[in-house]
C-alpha cells in the first residue's frame, strides 16, 4: 500500500522505500511555499529518513530564498535527495543551486528518472 498526500503545490508518496514528492505546476517557487511543501513532506515520513526523488520538472522558478531554505531544512529526514528536471537548462540551473546552497545530503540533479532512483538506492531509508 503506497502512503500519499498532497496540497496545492505537491503530490508526496511512499513506494518501495523511496519518498516521491513531484511538484504541481508552479509559476515562481517562494518561501512561504517551500515552507509548506516541507511541512506536507515530513507528514507522512513518520520520523523516518528516506531517500527522496523531487521531481521539478512543473517548477518554472525559485526564488533565492525558497532555494536556502530546501536545500538546509528541506534535507530534515533524508538521507539523499535527486532532482528531477527536464531540460539541459533546467539542469544548469539546478546544478548552480547546488553549488551555491550547499544541501546537507547528498544531492544530484538528474534528467531520466531510472538513473535518480539508481543514485538512491545508494541511501536507503533509515529508522
């Protein structure tokens, strides 16, 4: 039985020891909805670390302050996190944030799903 949930932002799921969280459509990615998406994620967690595939591929923007605060608090409870993106753009983008946020797991930016959930598997969920 797959655990899910969602808000008006995400979708977030549990299935075979990884957490999917997979954005709605999002014009500009903000603070107070980081802030949010955070909150809906850690509600089905169980106080257990998961590895997490965050797909932005619905993201349009981030600003700078929502990118912060994902990348330190938004690594609460996982023990490595993929992104998700769409294009090579997208990807120069992502890949910038991680330089310059520096998130507290291990972190990859990916454009094929099979190759993030590969990357994953490296860091099993956790009591």
């Amino acid at each position: 039985m797959k655990k899910r949930t969602r808000n008006n932002f995400a979708e977030v799921w549990i299935d075979k020891e990884v957490l999917f969280f997979e954005y709605s459509p999002i014009i500009k990615l903000t603070l107070p909805i980081a802030k949010q998406l955070l909150k809906l994620r850690l509600s089905i967690q169980n106080n257990k670390k998961y590895p997490i595939l965050c797909d932005l591929r619905n993201v349009i923007d981030a600003d700078t302050k929502a990118m912060d605060y994902l990348a330190k608090e938004g690594s609460i409870r996982a023990t490595a996190v993929a992104l998700l993106v769409n294009s090579p753009h997208t990807s120069i983008t992502a890949e910038f944030y991680l330089k310059t946020s520096l998130p507290k797991v291990p972190t990859k930016v990916f454009e094929h799903k099979l190759k993030a959930l590969e990357f994953l598997s490296e860091y099993p969920k956790t009591p």
